[in-house]
C-alpha cells in the first residue's frame, strides 16, 4: 500500500545529489586575486597579455598559484590567484608600474578581488556559489561625478551646428559662425538679414536667447541658451547618464542594484556581491561618448597635417581611422541611436548596422545627402582623449538605417556595436570615491543570520523528534532537505544573498516544517479514527496534502506581489521567500512521504504501530503509537 514504484525514489535521489552538488560550492571560500582588464577601448586582453603578466610576478618576485585568461569579446579579463593578501598587494604595486606605461593614463586596469574556489569540475557544471550582499559580505561602492561642463559642450557644439543648418535652409546669408565659450555669435553685413536670421531661429528652436552686438561695420547675433535650458540640459544629462549605467550594469547579472542620483550632478552605484571588480569599473567606466563629424575634404591625405589644418578643423591620430582631420561640427551623437548590431555588408566584410530614431534619422539624411562620396569620421571620446574607430566613405545617402563599414575584424565590429548598444553616455564621468566593502562589514551579521537559523533549525528538529518521535525524524530530514534544495537554487541562480534574504530562510524553514505538523496531526487522527497503520499513513498524507497546498498557494501569490512591485531588500526577500514555498512543498511532502513509505512500507501489514508521539483518543487514556 505505501511502497512508492522505483522511479520516485530515483527522482527523489537525484534531487538530493544535484542539490549536494550546487550548494557545496558554497563550502569552499575564496582566494585572493588580482584582475587585470583594459582601460581603453584600443588595448585588447590577449593570450599575450597573460604571458606578459605571469613574466612581471616572476620577475618581481611575487609569483602567483595561477593566471589564467577568463571571459570572451570585451568581458575577457586575466586572474591571478595568490597565496596571501601580502602577495596580492604586492603583485598589484608591481603589475600597474610594469604594464602602464603612463600611471595618469593606465592601459590597464588592476584590481583587487576575490576568487572563488569553487573546483573546475564543479564550475563546468556551472555549480557556483551564491553571491552574498552589501550587508553580508560586502561588494562595490562607487560615487562618481558627472562633468557638466561636457554636457554644456556637447549642447553649445550642437546648437552651433543647428543654427549653422537652420540658416542654410532658409537661405539666409551669413559673414560667419564661430563660438566664444557658451554663446554662439553669428556675423552679419546689414541688419536686415540678421533680424530674418534672428526670426528663423526663433522659429526652430525655443531654448535660445538672442542679443544683439556689433563689431565695428559687422552686426552679430549673439545665440545662447536660456538659463532654464541650460539646468534642464544637465539635469537630463545625469538622468541619460543613470540609464545608460543601468543597461550597461546589466551585463554584471547584478540582481539589485542600487543607481541612483546625488546631488546636481553625482550618482552612486552600489553592486551587492560583485565578485568581478575590474569589470564592474570597466563597464560602468566607460564614459566613451559617441560623435559622427564629416572629414575635412580640403586636406589631402599624406600632406603635413599639423601646419594645413582649417580653423573650424580638427586633428586626430589615435584610432584604426586616424590621423585624419575632421570638421568641428557634429552630425550626429550616440543619444539618437536605437540598436547597433555586427554584421556583415555585402562584399561581406564586418560592419556595423545603425537603427537611429525619427530625429537622428532627419540629421544624417541631411547631412549626407550633399556629402556622397566624402568620409564621415566616427569619434570616440574617453577619459578627455578621441580615438578614431573608423571613418568610413559615404556611399549614398543615409536615413535611419544604415551601415558602418571599414572597420577591419569581426572582433572589431563586435566591440564598436556592443558600445553603442550599451548606449553612449551624454557626458564622461569621473571616479570621485570608489569603496570595496570587504567581509569584515557583513560579519557579525552573517554569523547572527547563520546562528539564528542553525539553531532555530536544532529547535524545530529537537521539537518535532520529542513530540512526533519517528516521524518527527522523518519531518527533520525533510526539513534539512528543503534547506539543501533552497540554496541550491539560490547558488544555480547566482542570486545575492541579504540579510533580509537569511530572515526569508528562517521563514522557509517555519513554513515547511508546519507542513511536516499538518502531515503528522492527519496522521493522528487517522488512527484515533481506528485506522490501520498503513491507512494512516496513506490517508495522512493525502488529505493533509489539499490543507498545504491551499495555505501555501495563497503565500505564493503574495511572494510573487513583492517580487513584482517590490524593490532592493523587499525583492530580495521575496526571490528566497518565493523559493521557499516551493522547496518546502516538494520536501514536506514528496520527500517526507518517500522517508515513511520506505520505513515503513516494506513491513506491509505486519505493521501493527506506528511511532508518532502519543495519540489522544477521546475518553480513552493516552496511547503511544
């Protein structure tokens, strides 16, 4: 009667044996480690480069357990794993004074983390240990500082290519557009020319101001932005700049992070239980800004460049596109890219294909439009310096979609198209205070959340063994089961860990084991129905079943609430609250019942008792089964 058929005992034991095996890798610690990423995006992480750091340690004296080369495409980055954090420490002096040739402008970054030792084996079976949060183990602070000044810049450059436009369309003559600081002043010959400019712009764009101002026989239209647009320009900049940080943080697996804004022109960015540090600073530090400018036609290529360069021109020579000169008008900026995706063009060699938005396509359809022919520079701005990426030729002309090609590898493009995907931030940031919060922070509260559910689990256990006697066991190996099972699936989602998850554990365990109660209650009153042994068991565990799965459906939809509309420590409350419901389900029934049958079953009806703690008859003395 309460034999389960062999198929049920295999699942049950494969399911202990997977959850053994991810939640063992939470059991074997960390090592000290270095890791070394780039810090531009013109220096790439080699096979080479993990030679040319192991050759450092050696020579310096300071030789690692292993360096090994991690990750693919811009994610690749080399590990050197240490001993102690001595050797770690120094091994970081010695890498940034050998690798970078200039310490103001590092070719690479070396940062200080953790390395998990988690053995190979385990992690090609992706069996990884949980990442914990800021308030247990610790993870990355970061506070960084918008420029605005570049935001203005990058405003004032465009509003001086937009006046240059507007008055080219409505044929409107000028002696010449040049910028002085943060106002654009355009020259005019007579005063009637400069009114009809002063109303076409007008017209066009609402956030200019106008005054007027001569120079000697010249009239000028002085154009400038109004004070509010000027505040409204940085305040979007920071916004653009958080939600760009956001798509890019993505990459990291971070489940909750916290980006949010500080002040005028501040943001802080927290990654609970990053472990990959260098990363997390590479992604959210590239502060690359995106710019298309047309190619000075007037200069002939391989002339003297630096004596031959037009006053409205400018020269760059870093980049697979440089040297060349290019006007200082911008087309276009990373903010009116849609999706950016590596692909192949019809000679088959890598390109990049651009989808723009409504605006963006009229600018370049604009620009292009006159220009088929000549080359458009793409630009690169990062940490104050261009590189050219590429500049290739126009080959007619272009709307909202369209194609970069001349790039070189497929590599190449992978990277340029992974960049503008991840959106160009409207202004470089600067890395004003950048904390890790190492373990030592999180300690007294890891050992009081470890504490308090260990012991809560020996009470529960002690309890049930008491008052349920055999099948209180049984209820404590189920219980220890669903323990297993939830940070089994903690660590196979690599969710991070907070103290408020640790409190939803605790919840798990009083949830499962009140599961375990109903079961062993149902089976009392089996008996004291005059049930046999077997029938008690069997009617036990069947009619208790419809009471916990009720209770525990109606749990489940408030769980999943908080984890929809929920945020930072509540969402990860309700992550290991919700896996919780649904371990404690599957141990405190399924599990549990396995146990019994297998005790018990086998004895058939030979069985004549059943030790489930005293069973109270009414009006009859208390028995013992």
């Amino acid at each position: 009667m309460n034999r389960y058929p062999v198929w049920k005992y295999i699942l049950i034991a494969v399911a202990l044996l997977l959850g053994a095996l991810y939640t063992a890798p939470n059991y074997f610690g960390e090592s000290p480690a270095l890791q070394v990423t780039t810090g531009k995006t013109t220096v790439k992480i080699t096979s080479e480069t993990t030679s040319r750091v192991a050759d450092v340690l050696t020579r310096e004296g300071v030789p690692a357990n292993q360096v090994t080369l991690d990750g693919a495409g811009n994610s690749t980055a080399v590990r050197a794993r240490f001993a102690t954090t001595d050797a770690q420490f120094k091994a970081k002096l010695a890498l940034e004074r050998q690798l970078n040739r200039d310490p103001a402008d590092p070719d690479y970054i070396v940062t200080v983390n953790l390395v998990k030792n988690t053995p190979a084996w385990m992690q090609t079976l992706n069996a990884k240990a949980m990442n914990l949060g800021l308030d247990l183990r610790g993870g990355v602070h970061f506070l960084l500082q918008v420029d605005s000044k570049a935001v203005l810049e990058t405003k004032i450059k465009g509003t001086q290519a937009s006046v240059r436009s507007i008055l080219r369309d409505k044929n409107v003559r000028h002696a010449g557009i040049e910028r002085v600081g943060n106002t654009v002043e355009v020259t005019f010959r007579d005063a009637a020319t400069r009114a009809a400019a002063r109303t076409a712009l007008s017209s066009q764009v609402q956030d200019l101001a106008f005054a007027d101002a001569a120079d000697g026989t010249d009239l000028k239209l002085m154009v400038t932005l109004k004070p509010e647009a000027l505040k409204r320009t940085v305040e979007e900049g920071v916004n653009q700049n958080i939600t760009t940080l956001s798509k890019r943080i993505n990459e990291l697996g971070v489940t909750e992070p916290v980006i949010q804004r500080q002040g005028a022109d501040r943001i802080v960015v927290q990654l609970p239980g990053v472990q990959d540090v260098a990363r997390a600073k590479d992604i959210i530090g590239r502060t690359a800004t995106l710019e298309m400018r047309m190619v000075d036609s007037t200069i002939t290529p391989g002339t003297e460049l630096s004596a031959a360069i037009p006053l409205n021109s400018e020269l760059f020579t870093e980049g697979r596109g440089a040297p060349v000169v290019v006007s200082k008008d911008i087309i276009l900026t990373g903010d009116y890219i849609s999706s950016a995706v590596a692909t192949f063009d019809q000679n088959q060699q890598p390109a990049v294909s651009l989808d723009l938005n409504g605006d963006g396509g009229r600018k370049i359809r604009l620009a292009t439009r006159e220009n088929i022919g000549k080359r458009m520079a793409i630009l690169l701005k990062e940490k104050g310096k261009y590189t050219v990426p590429s500049a290739p030729t126009i080959q007619g002309e272009l709307g909202s979609t369209f194609q970069i090609t001349g790039i070189g590898s497929i590599e190449d493009a992978n990277e340029l198209a992974l960049l503008l995907r991840s959106g160009a931030l409207s202004a470089p940031m600067e890395f004003i205070e950048e904390r890790v919060v190492g373990p030592q922070l999180g300690a007294e509260n890891i050992d009081r959340g470890l504490h308090s559910t260990v012991w809560g689990f020996v009470a529960i256990a002690i309890f049930m063994i008491i008052y349920y006697h055999m099948f209180g066991v049984f209820s404590a190996l189920a219980l220890a089961a669903n323990v297993m099972f939830l940070l089994a699936l903690l660590s196979m989602l690599q969710a991070t860990l907070t103290l408020p998850g640790i409190a939803a554990i605790a919840l798990a365990l009083g949830m499962a084991i009140d599961a375990n109660v109903l079961i062993n209650e149902r089976i009392r009153e089996e008996l004291r129905a005059g049930a046999t042994p077997q029938m008690a068991i069997t009617n036990g565990f069947s009619h208790a079943w419809d009471t916990i799965f009720d209770s525990n459906v109606t749990t489940l939809i408030v769980g999943l609430a908080l984890l929809i509309f929920g945020s930072g420590a509540v969402r990860g409350f309700a992550v290991v609250h919700t896996l919780g419901i649904l371990t404690s389900m599957f141990s405190a029934v399924f599990v549990s019942r396995g146990i019994a049958n297998f005790w018990y079953g086998r004895r058939g009806k030979k069985l004549t008792k059943l030790s489930v703690g005293t069973v109270w008859t009414p009006g009859l003395p208390a028995e013992k089964k």
